[in-house]
C-alpha cells in the first residue's frame, strides 16, 4: 500500500476514534442531566410575618379587676416576688401560723389590703385541715370563739375569705352565724367559691354583710403558661363583664408571671383594684 493511502487510513481511523469519545461524553453527560433534572430542589420558605394576638372585644372601657393571693402565713419565701407586683393586689392570710402577722404588717407598710383566710371545712377527708378549723355540728360559742380568735391573728384586715370549706360553706346555719361576727366586726366576706352549692350570698343578704365571689382561678397548676392563659381569659372576662376577680397562691411562679403581666394588662385598659372595692 501507497505511502499517502496509509495516511489517509490513518486519519480517518483517528477521527473515527475522536468521534466515538465526543458522541460518548455527550450520552454520559445527557444521562447525569436527566437525573438532575429528577432532583426536586426545596426553597427555603419564607419568612412569615409575625401574626399579631387577637383583639380583644371591649364591652367594658376600663373594667375593674381584683387579685387575690391566697395561702400566706406559712413562710416568707416569696415576698420579695411579691413585693415586685406594682399593681394593686389582696393579701389572703391564713390564722396563728408563724408569719401570719408579719405578713399582715408588711401589707399595711406597702398600702395592700389583707384578708382572714379562714379554715372551713371541706366535704374532702384526705386533705390536711388547719388548726381550728371551723366544722359542722359546732355550737354558735365554739365557732365564734375560732372566728374571733382567727381575726386576732391577722391584724388590720378588711374581710374574710373561706379557705376550702366546701362542706362548711352549703350550711346556712353555720354561714350565717360566722357572718353575723363579721357584720360586727364590720368585715366583708369573699366567697372562694369552693362549692357550687354555696349558701354564702343568701347569708351575707340576710345579715347585711357585703360580699364578693370568685369569678376564677388562675394557677390551678403550677405552670408559667398556664397561668399567663388564665390571666388572659380574666381580662376578656373582665372586658366582657365590666368586673371580675381571680384568686392565685402564694407561689414563686404566680409571683413572676403577675409582676410582669399585670402592667401589661393595665396599659390595655384593666384598671386592678383592692378587694374592696369589688364587694357588694
């Protein structure tokens, strides 16, 4: 074979190879880019606008609402908690324990209004009662000796509230007697409302006593969310209604979330005033 149609030959295979390589990239390449095209590509979402609370309807321009912390007596753990809360708030306190006066002294020092939180008797036979806890079947000498005894124990006090007593408050003849003390005493009476059966309001009619009741509660559980729900239940309610009163425990958490939501509350139009001025 002639030197030139070896060349020839030559080049020709060498193209032939160049293009099997080029038509194979090609295919390999069309491949990767059709799996690719399978790869679902996920956006990062957007940013949401942040979704303002809800309005709360306004029946009421400026209702009034009462707070009533009950259960102190027993220590001074949260005192300083308390002393944080700047809005107005109503001691309850309960009789002859350790701190029982001191309490009562450091309210009038810092302008709070503070209440007997009496012990009645609960229809509940595994809760631990007070000390003198006033019972069915007393005689009308023993339950005014306990009330009197209890009042002394808590100086400069504007009312009384039951503390359980969920048995004590369904007897009319038992609730009419404390509250004829009370009208003598010229102190008001606060319903905890602990029995639905409550005989309170018809006793405190017939004696001239005035009277308030619980419209709720706001740390049954011991919970910072819980509570801050509750607070905002109370002042729709409030809103709603023109008035409404709450009563929480001495108890560091409730302290926290009051001090910083009560302020909040006042600012929307809650005006928070002393127990007394609720009672009717």
């Amino acid at each position: 074979m002639r030197p030139r149609t070896l060349l020839i030959l030559a080049v020709a295979i060498i193209f032939l190879i160049a293009g099997f390589f080029y038509w194979l990239g090609s295919y390999v390449t069309s491949k990767k880019l059709a799996r690719f095209k399978k790869i679902v590509v996920v956006e990062a979402p957007k940013a949401r606008k942040a979704i303002a609370p809800p309005s709360i309807p306004k029946k009421f321009k400026n209702p009034k609402v009462a707070i009533v912390i009950d259960d102190f007596g027993y220590n001074m753990n949260n005192v300083d908690a308390l002393l944080n809360i700047s809005e107005p708030v109503t001691l309850s306190i309960l009789p002859d324990l350790r701190y029982s006066a001191e309490i009562a002294g450091l309210a009038r020092l810092r302008g709070r209004e503070a209440i007997l939180h009496l012990p009645l008797e609960p229809h509940r036979k595994d809760v631990k009662e007070e000390v003198d806890t006033i019972k069915s079947g007393m005689s009308e000498k023993e339950i005014v000796i306990r009330l009197a005894k209890a009042i002394s124990s808590v100086p400069g006090l504007s009312g009384v509230s039951n503390h359980m007593g969920s048995k004590s408050t369904e007897e009319k003849d038992l609730m009419t007697t404390i509250l004829k003390h009370l009208k003598k005493n010229n102190l008001y009476f606060f319903d905890s409302l602990t029995s639905e059966k409550s005989v309170c309001r018809e006793a405190a009619s017939l004696t001239g006593v005035k009277y308030a009741r619980r419209d709720m509660f706001l740390d049954n559980t011991n919970s910072v969310e819980y509570i801050e729900k509750q607070l905002l239940d109370l002042e729709k309610l409030a809103f709603k209604r023109g008035r409404a009163i709450a009563i929480c425990h001495d108890r560091k958490n409730t302290m926290i979330v009051l001090a910083r939501k009560m302020p909040e509350m006042a600012k929307g139009g809650i005006k928070f005033v002393s127990l007394s001025n609720m009672v009717r």
